[in-house]
C-alpha cells in the first residue's frame, strides 16, 4: 500500500536532498582546508548523480537500481559521484579551493536544498488534503 501511497517522487526527493546535503559537507570542507598546502577541492556531480538515481545509464557505467528503498547501497550520498577540483599552474601551494567560488556554490547548493523541501513539503500537504476527506 505504501508504495502506492508514496510513488517513487518521494524516493527521488529525499535521495535529491540527500545529495544535497553530501554537497554541503564537501563545501564545508573545502573552504575549512583553503589555506592547506596540496588539498584539492572536492564536488558532487549532480548529473552524473541524477543519471544514476533515474538509472538510465547515460554515463556509461551499468546501474543497479533497487525495488525497494530498503535495499542495501539505496543511500544516494554514499554513492554520490565526487569530482576534485584540479589546482590552476598557478597556484603556489597547489591548493585548488577558491573561497568565493565555493560561496557562490554554497548560496547556490541552500537554493535548491530550500526548493526541494518546498517540493515535498507540498507533495506531503497534497496527501495530508486527500487523507482529510478535501478538507471536510
């Protein structure tokens, strides 16, 4: 019943906010090493991530997907795909983390956080309505 009840939408959503969170964390961590001599910037890279969670294999790679959200390796920020950031030629300590680039991807990352809960928020509110009988 349940799976009638919350379609895979919900599943797609909680494995986007997910994603967003392991986002945040690598940004955190970024701009906490930004004056470490060698750290190299790290990111999730959300359409390789996406094409993963809609399992259409469009990178190339074979994709399991899972009947259940109970399955082992169902977690999408475990499995997140993560870029490092190569150092410019000029950086002298080979550090590849920019602050203000990394800001930029932080306000950008709360955004669509913020939109995504909004989203579900409003999905749960379209059941909540229905389970009230439309408000009577």
């Amino acid at each position: 019943m349940s799976d009638k009840l919350f379609n895979p939408v919900f599943s797609r959503l909680q494995q986007t906010l997910d994603l967003r969170l392991k986002q945040h964390g690598l940004v955190s961590s970024n701009i906490a090493n930004a004056n470490t001599p060698g750290y190299l910037a790290k990111r999730v890279n959300f359409q390789k991530a996406f094409a993963q969670m809609m399992g259409d294999g469009s990178d190339g790679a074979a994709v399991l997907r899972g009947s259940s959200a109970q399955h082992m390796g169902s977690d999408a920020s475990s499995a997140a795909p993560i870029e490092t950031l190569k150092a410019q030629a000029w950086s002298q300590d080979g550090n590849s983390v920019k602050a203000e680039e990394e800001m930029v991807v932080l306000a950008e990352n709360n955004l669509l956080y913020n939109a995504t809960v909004e989203v579900l928020k409003r999905r749960l509110g379209m059941l909540e309505y229905a389970a009230s009988d439309g408000g009577k």
